[in-house]
C-alpha cells in the first residue's frame, strides 16, 4: 500500500492535493486534521506527561538486564 502524507495550509476554506505521477489509484480515502499549533500552552495530561522524568540509556539497560534476571524465574502455580 502507497501512501502519502502532506502538511498543506487551508486557504480560503480550499486544499488541493497534488498527487506524485506514479500514485496509482481509482480511489482514495482522505481524512483531513487539523496541526496544533506549537506555540499553544501545553496544559493537562500533556504537561504532566512532559514534565515527567526520562530514563537515561544506563537505566533502560539496568531494566532489561532485571526483565532478563525474572525471565530466568521458576514460576509454580499453587
């Protein structure tokens, strides 16, 4: 499946796709949404999200290297 992905400015309530010469359909489904603007305030689970802390490459490999040590767990139903 071909698919292709603009961003376009709306002008005057109009947009016009121009489709590549090779895009060979008959039909198409086009869904248009709107951009946030990024100059908007970040503000509810978005502002919480981002002001969460991040995990730095020596955590994410301390939490692989436990996933490892559990997997290697003998797990018996009682």
């Amino acid at each position: 499946m071909i698919a292709l992905r603009q961003i376009q400015d709306v002008r005057a309530n109009k947009l016009v796709l121009n489709l590549p010469l090779d895009f060979k359909a008959g039909r198409v489904e086009v869904i248009v949404l709107p951009i946030e603007d990024a100059l908007k305030p970040v503000s509810g689970l978005n502002k919480i999200l981002l002001s969460a802390p991040t995990l730095s490459k020596k955590d994410l490999h301390s939490l692989e290297h436990n996933r490892k040590w559990i997997e290697k767990w003998d797990v018996r139903e009682f």
